[in-house]
C-alpha cells in the first residue's frame, strides 16, 4: 500500500538528503555500566581551614573511571595548574603545578577540552601526579576517556557541578584533600 504510494513521487524523494544521527555513547552511558565491568569511583574533596578543621566536605558522584586508568584507590592533596582560572585545561606544555614540598601524593585538577586526555594525563604525571579527575563541561555527566600510553596514573572523569567552589578555595590557598574511592560495579 505504502509502495503504490511513494513510487510515483520517487523522483522527487531521491535529491533530498536525509540525516540520521548517531550516538554511540549512549550505549555506554546507560544505568547498566555494571553488567559491563565498569567501576565507578567514588570522588570526595575535603576543604580544610588554615587551623586544619574541616571546612566543606564534597561529593562528586557518579565519576568515571578513564578506560585504560588503573581502578584503585587514591588519596592526596587536589593542585589545579598555576595560575588557578589561566589554564584549567592543562593542555599548555608550559603549564605548571605548584605542589607544596615534601607532598607524596597529589592530585591534579582539569577542566575537559582543548587536548586529549592523553595530553592532560601525561602533563600532570610528568610533575609526579598520582591522578588527574577532569571534569566535565556544560553540565554534561562523565564520559569513559581514552588515553591509551598514560601509565599508572588514575584518571577519573567528574561532572563540572560543585567545581567552581572548588577553584575558588584552592585560588584562596586553602587546602583540598581529595579522595578517589573504588566504588562498586
């Protein structure tokens, strides 16, 4: 019935372009990451006053583990590179991180874009950086990064909410320890 329908318009349907969209990560984004293997980390940031007491304590959850980052647990002091707002990319091969002397672990904070995370993973690791969380830009929730070559570095994806109060306690110089937990699969 259709066919007797469009066959004498054909000629006309033909020239015009029609889009199908396409978007793969919707299979991964889906409630069902743990019937696929994927862990989810648990990332918590404790802001603390110069005397040492808890000031804030934050949550970002869920976060997502980078595809080929090892999936362990991780505590030390978050560093944003220097100056904290010039460059949350980490992209620039000049950028620095200041980390304090005498830190054993630390964890370096970026915003997404502008490189691979490749690139961001491998610039905060050559300081010594024990993980990198990146967070995610326009609200969007975490994706799976690739970055094949990163060693083990964890890299840990969150959502950008909750962030800017973040930057603006470590561009005030206070003290934000984090902590990237193995969630459950």
């Amino acid at each position: 019935m259709i066919l007797k329908w469009i066959l004498p318009y054909w000629n006309y349907l033909l020239p015009v372009p029609i889009l199908v969209q396409f978007y793969p990560y919707a299979f991964l984004d889906t409630a069902d990451d743990a019937n696929r293997g994927y862990v989810l980390p648990d990332v918590k940031m404790t802001v603390l006053n110069p005397d040492g007491s808890v000031r804030d304590s934050i949550s970002f959850d869920p976060g997502r583990y980078g595809l080929q980052s090892p999936r362990v647990a991780v505590k030390g002091l978050l560093v944003a590179p220097l100056p904290v707002n010039e460059d949350p990319f980490g992209c620039n091969p000049q950028t620095k991180f200041h980390v304090p002397p005498n830190t054993k672990q630390w964890i370096a904070l970026l915003k997404r874009g502008k490189c691979t995370f490749k690139q961001k993973i491998l610039q905060a690791a050559s300081y010594n950086a024990s993980a990198v969380v990146i967070y995610n830009i326009s609200g969007e929730g975490p994706v799976t990064m690739t970055h094949n070559g990163t060693g083990d570095t964890v890299a840990v994806m969150i959502k950008e909410s909750k962030i800017k109060m973040i930057l603006y306690y470590l561009a005030n110089n206070m003290t934000v320890l984090t902590t990237i937990a193995v969630g459950s699969q």
